[in-house]
C-alpha cells in the first residue's frame, strides 16, 4: 500500500503587523514580564521579541513624522505661491 499523496499548499507570507498590534503585544509581553512567572529562556525571548517589535513600531512613528513634516512643507510653498502671485 502506497502512502496517501500529500498536498501542498502554498501559504501566502504573513501580513506585516500593523502598528496597532505590534503596540499591544507590546503590551502583552511587558504584562508577562512584569507577572515574574516567565522563565529565563522565555524572558529573553520575550525581551528579544519586544526589542524587535519596539524597533517596528519606532520606524512605523518616523514615517508618519516624515510624511506629516513633508505635507507641511507642501502646504507652506502652496501657501507662499498663493501669496507671491500677483
């Protein structure tokens, strides 16, 4: 008797997590860590995860930072052309 032929299934990539649960894993992780119950391999996995997930969400706030100081320079120079047209 043959074995049963196996199917494969093409799983799509995950999703990058948005900023909004990046943040509350954050959350999460900090809850565990401060319940004392962790174990030393969890607590650094955890502390690694959290390094990782804060760097994420520190990018994600710099983007928005740069995108709103650039409309805000967009918004000046439409300003100062409405302004210097005759």
């Amino acid at each position: 008797m043959s074995p049963p032929d196996e199917e494969t299934t093409d799983v799509p990539p995950a999703a990058p997590m948005t900023y909004e649960a990046a943040a509350a894993r954050v959350e999460e992780i900090i809850r565990r860590l401060d319940s004392g119950e962790a174990s030393l391999n969890e607590t650094l996995e955890l502390v690694s995860e959290g390094k990782t997930l804060i760097e994420l969400c520190a990018s994600e706030l710099t983007a928005v930072g740069d995108a709103l100081e650039e409309l805000r320079l967009d918004e000046l120079v439409a300003r100062l052309e409405r302004e210097a047209a005759p």
